[in-house]
C-alpha cells in the first residue's frame, strides 16, 4: 500500500486518475499528492505535484468542465488561492492565483448558484468575511463576478 508524503496535513477522496476508483489526494507544504486506488480498498504509490503554497485548506471538484477533479489550495500563511488543474495522470499543473487581500482559512468548491458551473468560496478571517467567486463562463480562470459575505 502507497503511503502518503511526509507533511500531508489535509485529505480529500476523488476520481483524480480518470479509472472509476477512488483515489486518495493528500496536500501539505509545497505538494499535492494523489494515492492512486486500485479498486479493492488498496492504494498506489504517491504521484505528487510541486506547488507555491503550503496547504492549510484545499478543495477538490471539477472546475473546468473537462470531466476531470481539479485543485484549489490555500494557505493561512500567505494571500491567494492556487487553482490546480488535472493532468489526468494524478498530477496537477498550476493554472492560476486568486489574488486576495489576506491568508484565506478555508476554501470550497460547489455550484452554489445551481447553474452547474462550480463557484469558489473562501474565508479571509483577517477581515471577518465570507468571500464567493460565481462562477460565470465555466473557464478555469472562473470568469468570476466576486460577492463578499460578512457577519451581522
């Protein structure tokens, strides 16, 4: 069985390898790893991608419509989110950076809008606030129109 890299600090499950079994996807500082699953409970060795973040929160969900998962990873420590697309191989190439204020705490990928494209929501508690990037064409740039949440 695969083991994961030292310093994976957040887990996700998906279909990142395009074969119908559950893989396992692990990030931490600097990485982003995926344990391929062989389809009976067991999992591959690691196939890791290098990125600029170090990994406090990631979400995984398709977000280029190619029928294939891809990643976001944020980091407590610095500004941004880093989207990561899938290569379909279990590995990820950077696309792009969602430029923030602040560290971001959280992320999520879902269709907040149920129009079927995936939005991007983030947390920047610096400025107690709750930030959605709709997700307007589809792109993986996510064509966003911005909407700031913040508490009453």
């Amino acid at each position: 069985m695969g083991h994961p890299p030292s310093g994976a600090s957040r887990v996700a499950l998906a279909d990142a390898t395009g074969d119908k079994n559950a893989d396992i996807l692990v990030a931490g500082k600097g990485f982003v790893s995926v344990l391929p699953g062989n389809g009976n409970g067991e999992f591959g060795k690691a196939i890791t991608s290098i990125t600029d973040v170090e990994a406090t929160s990631f979400a995984v969900h398709e977000v280029n419509m190619d029928a294939r998962v891809d990643v976001v990873v944020a980091s407590n420590k610095a500004p941004g989110v880093t989207l990561l697309l899938n290569q379909d191989n279990g590995t990820f190439t950077p696309f792009t950076t969602f430029l923030t204020l602040f560290p971001v705490s959280a992320v999520a990928l879902a269709d907040f809008t149920d129009d079927g494209k995936p939005d991007l929501l983030l947390v920047e508690p610096t400025l107690d606030r709750v930030v959605v990037y709709v997700n307007t064409s589809g792109d993986p740039d996510l064509n966003t129109e911005r909407q700031v949440l913040t508490p009453r």
